[in-house]
C-alpha cells in the first residue's frame, strides 16, 4: 500500500511538472504583456524599460528557471494588470467562489446521476431506462455555454425565478450549476448504469435474493456497494472538468471566480496570473485524483498490488 502511494505521488509531481512547463510556454505565445501595459502614446524607450524590469528581455529558459524557483517558494510574481496584487493572492481571493460553485455542481451531478443510473440499471430496457439513455445522450450532445444561456433565458428572463448572473446566495448557484455540471450527469449516470447492470449479474446478488433479503436492500446497499467503485473513479474527472468548465461558466453567469479571472487575465496578457490559475487548477485537479486513487485502493485491495 505504502509503495502504491508513493508511486501515485511521483506521478503527480512529475505531471505537475509537466504542466508548469506547458502552461509557461503557452503563456508566452499569446505576444509580449508589454504591448497591454503601456498607454498609446508610449515610445520604445519605455516599452524597452519595462521589458527590463519584468525581466522578459532575459532568454526563455532562464526565464522558466526563475519562474520555477520562485514558485517552488510560493511566489508566482506579481500581477501586470492588477498593480500591487501578487498573482496568488488574486487566486487565493477568487478560488473559494469557484470551489463553492463547483462543489455544488458536483452534489448537483452525484443527487441526480446516481439514483437514475442505478434504476436504469434494475430496470434495463425499459420505458426509464431509455429515458435515462435520452437524458445522457442530451447531456453529453449540449455544450455547457449554450445550456447555460438557455437556462438563464428560461428560468431567469421569462420566469424570473432565478437571477440572471452573479454571485450570491443559493438562487444564484442553481443555474450555473446545472448547466456546469450536466455533462457530469449524464457520464456518470452511464457509468453507474453499465456497473450495475455488472454487478446485478453477479452470484452473490443472486444469492441474497435467494436467502430473502429484501430487495431495496439488495439494490441500494449490497449491488450499489460494489457498483460504486467505477464511479468513484470518475470522480477525480469530474473536478478537473468541473475546474475547467467554469471557465466558460461563469463568463456566461458573471460568476466572480478564478475562471472568469482567467479570461481577464489572458485578454491583459497577465502571465503571472495566467500561469496562478492554471496551476492552481492542476494541483487541485492532481491532489483530486490521488485522493481518489487512495479511496480506490481501501475500496478495492486488489489495486495496491499492481
């Protein structure tokens, strides 16, 4: 067990590792931040200065090198557009929005998957269950931008049960988090479905009915047990795309969280808030992902050997 976890933990580093790299060569594709800080009637002299004192006239690879260090150190710079704010401050101040949002889309995802998976799989080829299969189709076909316009046109234009944007108390995360976390409905019922319709097969569930136990037991406690081992893993998935997603989301939804900082961030050529938020994602989206990995292996001893 114990070097199945380290294994796990070198792979993250090395990933994130990975992405610090990527996302410090993507940063610098999109031209020099320069052009976006200086006003239009500034001269090369000072676009030159300025190029110096952000060291962005230094070779790329040195560049990289620093940046590395100072992050290893928790220093990701400061923020080129919003002056005298750190790069992870900003983050820092943007991400509990985010979290909070994306929290609620996955309790969102999990309440209405999970039941409708496990239906659709005691009651395959039925009426529900190719209601279910509609519900999947529709929700892996729709892009989560125009979902949300849909569901703010509807539920918040003409029937002004909700608030069209912003962030504030429950009425204003339901929208966002049903267009956010949709797609996640619809995977994950799939997965919950495929594995019960597994696990219902199986001689032991044959066998409790056999012995008498009642048969809401034998769904929901005995089949749903050993079924849920598939969707746990998705749900390491389910935060990066939940991460990723809100990006989009809460542009739609003027959601104040790191997505839309990012957008900000990119349109005013920040790199260090750029390269903030996308490693902030990754850790988050990695530390995730061995969480589940972890609960996999107590879940299911055979992985610890592999």
């Amino acid at each position: 067990m114990q070097r199945y976890l380290i294994r796990r933990a070198g792979q993250s580093l090395l990933a994130l590792l990975a992405i610090s790299v990527i996302t410090f060569g993507l940063s610098h594709l999109s031209g020099s931040p320069v052009d976006a800080m200086l006003p239009d009637d500034a001269g090369p002299e000072e676009a030159e200065r300025l190029t110096r004192e952000w060291g962005l006239d230094r070779p790329i690879h040195v560049q990289y090198l620093t940046f590395l260090g100072n992050a290893l150190r928790g220093d990701l710079g400061d923020s080129l557009k919003w002056r005298g704010s750190t790069a992870l401050g900003i983050v820092a101040e943007r991400l509990p929005a985010t979290l909070q949002l994306g929290g609620f889309a996955v309790l969102v995802s999990t309440i209405i998957a999970i039941p409708i998976g496990v239906l659709a799989g005691v009651y395959r080829d039925t009426a529900f269950d190719a209601a279910g299969k509609l519900v999947a189709l529709l929700g892996q076909a729709m892009p989560n931008f125009w979902l949300g316009i849909v569901l703010i046109w509807i539920f918040a234009v003409k029937l002004g049960w909700f608030p069209t944007s912003g962030r504030g108390g429950f009425s204003h995360m339901v929208l966002p988090a049903i267009a956010m976390g949709w797609f996640q409905v619809a995977a994950l019922m799939r997965l919950t479905r495929s594995a019960m319709l597994e696990v219902l097969d199986s001689e032991y569930i044959k066998l409790a009915r056999i012995k008498g136990v009642p048969e809401w037991r034998v769904i929901w406690v005995h089949a749903l047990r050993n079924a849920a081992i598939a969707p746990l893993t998705y749900f390491g998935v389910i935060a990066g795309v939940i991460l990723t997603g809100s990006v989009v989301i809460e542009t739609v939804f003027a959601w104040p969280g790191t997505g839309q900082l990012a957008i900000d961030a990119i349109r005013g050529r920040d790199y260090p808030v750029i390269q903030a938020v996308v490693l902030t994602f990754a850790v988050v989206f990695i530390l995730s992902n061995l969480i589940v990995d972890t609960l996999y292996a107590y879940v299911d001893p055979r992985i610890r050997y592999q």
